[in-house]
C-alpha cells in the first residue's frame, strides 16, 4: 500500500457510561485525513486537476461583481499546474467557450482571454453547466479531480429551468466523474439550486455575500481541491446486539447498500460526524463493545476502494461515578453545531411559510443553547463566529427587507456545518 490511511477517533462526552438504565449516547467519530509526505515533488504528486470555469456575464454581473469574477478566474488559472487542464465558458441568454478545455501552459495567453469578459444579458444557466461538463468530460483524468465550478449571481431563466432536473443531471455528472462546485453571489441567485447541485454533484457549495470575497472562496476551494485524498467515501456503522442508530445529525444521505455518503477526504481537514446510539443497560463493570465502523475511500492515486475499520468500546460505572467524570467538550461542540444545523433549517422552512414569529423563537432557542453548551469554550474561534453568527440573524429576524440575505446565510451555514467546515 503506497499511501497512509485515515486516523478515526470515536470520542463519547463522558469516559463512562451510567449503569443500570437505557440511555442514548452521543458518538462523536473524527475522521482525520493523512498529511501529504514533505517531498522534494509534493507539488508534481498532488492530483492533476481538470477544471472549467462556467461564469455568468448576465447583466446582473456587472461592475464590480465581473471585475472580481475575472481577477478570481485569474488567480485560478495562476495556481494550475503546466499539466492541468483548463476551460472557460461564459453565458448569458446565450454560451460561449471562451477557452477550449487545454494544458494550463500559457497562462499569459489564457488571463488575456478573461479580459473579454462584460455583463450582459439574461441567464443560460443549465446549459453554460452542461457545456462546461462537456469540456472536462472530453479529458477526463483517472486519477485527477475533474470539476466544473459554476460562478452566477441570478436565476436560471434561459433554457431548462427545473431545479429537479437540473440537480438529477448534476447526480448523472459526477456518477461518471465530473464533481460540480457552485458559487452563488449577493442575494438573487437560486440557493435551491445550487446548494443541491453541488451537494449531488460531490462538490463544493459557496456564497458570496460581497464581490470582493470571490477571490477568498477561489482560493479556498483550489486549495480543497489540491489537498483531496480519497473521494466515494462512505461510512458504516453497525451497533452491537440490543444497539441501535437513534440519528446521524449530520443528516448525511444513504448510499443503495445503506452506507452514509460523507464528502471528499482532504489533507488538513478533519471530518466530525456525530452517532446517536441507544445502549441497553447494563451492570457497574460491565464492557460492551458498542459499535463497529467502516470507512470506504478510494484514494486519490488508486482506482480500487480502501476500507478502515475502528470499532467503539464502553465501560459502565455507578451513575455518581460517571457525572463526576469531565466533559469531552470536543463532544458537547460537534453535538451542538450540527443541531444548529438543522435549526437553521427549520427557521427557513418557518420562513418560507411565512411564520415569522416561529423563525426568531427557533433563532432564540438556538442562541440560548449554544451559549449553554459553549460556556466552557468562549475562546475557542469556531464557538465565536457561530454566536456572532447567530446574533446577527436574530438581530435582522425583524427587518423583512434582510430576509432573502438571511435565508442564503441560514441554508449555507447549516450547510456547512453539517459537513465540518468551520
């Protein structure tokens, strides 16, 4: 075996377990993907990549937003390899490849060509993303990241326009190897489009709030790229006799053989899932192997799958003897962030049906909880932006004029969350 694997952890908020009684037990499972080795060629190991940017110039995309799209396209094409591959596809009512997919060689000769770029127009989303799936599809790398990353600011008027189909047609993209990253910008795109396609698509969903944050998420996302390690990376959990899965807060969908779905392993980002099990009781002393865990990848450089096993062992002590243990707070915080997770989805359902009351009690309730729950961490930055962020929603629940702001924050910072990224 020519690589090194995942590290996983399964951590419980306590070092025991009560006996004597049935009881539903937080397991937080870390997935830490491996370092890449420190070689003299880390650069030339890293996956090749096969890119095509498809950008909106619809008339909503001009001025600044244009301007920082071009310079973020730039400083993609500045980051790329001599052997990468590269393409350019611009719409508005109507798609243009601006840049035929090809070697990243002459990148004086490919910047020039984004200077071409102005807002015009309406918005040909669907099939700008189809044509960009073309591009990488015709120079698909076994063993790079093939990707499209779709840049728009409005709504897909042009062209099929169902964001059913549109996301099925993303799914039927990556089965044949071509992920689908989305960059949404301001506040008039469709995040019900492009948070999913992106989600089907085994890519990456971003927003944009401001035009001069475009050149930030270019950078993260390239980054991303360079660091995976292992895609198709499932995860199965099977609980010991009298066990059972309660929930998976991160809401992770199901594979056909029932194995939870989990994103892209990536060097430097470690992957929090968290497992609701219910225990059978058992007595003072007791040991009991809990759960059973099986992570499949298939790395980067390999075409065949790898499969790490790591398994769950508790032990059961007096209820006194377990509430004087400490708290694992790296539990308590994973627990914590994804239930704001999907709190923040309840607060757009609440929203959408216009029941506003219901979306600041739901807002509120997630305030005083985190602040609960995070009283031991108020140092920690990650603890931070999710009470700043969460005071600013409550800040603005009252103000109609921010909702649509507010909806694209609540689906992507649940979003988010539920996938680890801080």
């Amino acid at each position: 075996m020519g690589h090194r694997l995942p590290q996983i952890e399964l951590l419980t908020p306590r070092a025991k377990l009560a006996a004597g009684r049935e009881q539903t037990l937080d397991v937080l499972i870390r997935i830490t993907p491996p370092e890449p080795q420190a070689t003299a060629d880390a650069a030339r190991r890293r996956p090749a990549l096969n890119l095509s940017l498809v950008l909106d110039r619809s008339g909503s995309m001009g001025g600044a937003k244009i301007q920082h799209a071009r310079e973020a396209a730039r400083y993609c094409i500045d980051q790329l390899l001599p052997a990468d591959r590269i393409s350019v596809v611009i719409f508005d009512e109507a798609v243009e490849v601006l840049i035929t997919s090809q070697p990243a060689a002459n990148k004086a000769a490919l910047k020039e060509s984004l200077a071409h770029i102005h807002a015009r127009g309406s918005t040909a989303l669907h099939e700008a993303w189809v044509r960009g799936g073309i591009q990488v599809s015709e120079h698909l790398s076994d063993a790079g990241i093939n990707r499209v990353l779709l840049i728009t600011d409005g709504q897909a008027n042009v062209g099929l326009t169902n964001a059913d189909e549109i996301v099925t047609q993303s799914l039927n993209l990556h089965r044949r190897g071509v992920s689908t990253s989305t960059i949404g910008i301001g506040t008039d795109f469709n995040e019900d489009l492009l948070l999913p396609m992106a989600e089907s698509g085994g890519g990456n969903a971003w927003h944009v709030e401001t035009a001069d944050d475009m050149g930030r998420i270019f950078s993260v996302e390239l980054e991303g790229l360079i660091a995976q390690v292992g895609h198709t990376v499932t995860l199965s959990l099977v609980p010991a006799d009298g066990a059972r899965i309660v929930d998976l807060l991160n809401d992770f969908e199901l594979n056909e053989t029932g194995r939870y779905k989990l994103p892209n392993l990536q060097a430097g980002q470690t992957l929090e899932v968290v497992a609701q099990v219910r225990v059978p009781a058992r007595e003072a002393g007791a040991r009991l192997r809990l759960l059973d865990l099986k992570l499949g990848y298939t790395p980067q450089e390999a075409k065949s799958a790898e499969v790490v096993r790591q398994f769950l062992e508790v032990e059961f002590a007096p209820e006194e003897e377990t509430e004087a243990l400490p708290l694992n707070n790296a539990v308590v915080k994973a627990v914590q962030m994804l239930m704001n997770a999907r709190a923040r989805r309840e607060a757009v359902a609440y929203m959408d049906a216009g029941d506003f009351d219901s979306y600041r009690e739901v807002v509120s309730a997630s305030i005083a909880s985190s602040r609960s729950s995070f009283a031991p961490m108020q140092a920690d930055a990650d603890v931070l932006a999710e009470l700043s962020s969460l005071e600013a929603l409550s800040d603005t629940a009252n103000d109609r004029r921010e909702d649509q702001l507010n909806r694209k924050r609540l689906s992507y910072r649940s979003h988010d969350l539920s996938r680890s990224k801080r």
